[in-house]
C-alpha cells in the first residue's frame, strides 16, 4: 500500500478517487464508479469528495513531506 494522497497522473476531477484506489489497491474505475452510484443514494457523499479533494495532499507536497 501506498499513502493517501491525490496523484499527478490519472485524475479526473481532483484525483480523489485516483488516490483511494491507489492507496487501498482497487482499480480506479472501480472506484470512480462506486462514487458516482453513491451520489444517487441519500447522504454527505458529495461532501465527503470536496472535504477529501482539500485534505489530501497532492502527489509533490506528499513526496515533500516524506524527505
């Protein structure tokens, strides 16, 4: 596993569901596809993403941290 953070390569958005899939080894398709069907069920999912798009670190402030 790797840590969690939102990747340079492979974002669609804010790379969000890049770097969950990244971190907890699923594909990201996968991945982006849970997140699209859980915004049709009731709850904070969207919200979720936008707290998630902020306290992720990007790929370089990650890699910065970890020298």
């Amino acid at each position: 596993m790797t840590g969690l953070y939102r990747p340079r390569n492979g974002r669609m958005i804010a790379g969000v569901c890049a770097g969950l899939a990244r971190r907890f080894g699923f594909s990201t398709g996968v991945v982006r596809v849970l997140a699209v069907v859980s915004c049709i069920l009731p709850g904070p999912q969207f919200v979720a993403y936008l707290i998630l798009w902020v306290m992720m670190p990007t790929e370089e402030k990650y890699a910065a941290s970890r020298h």
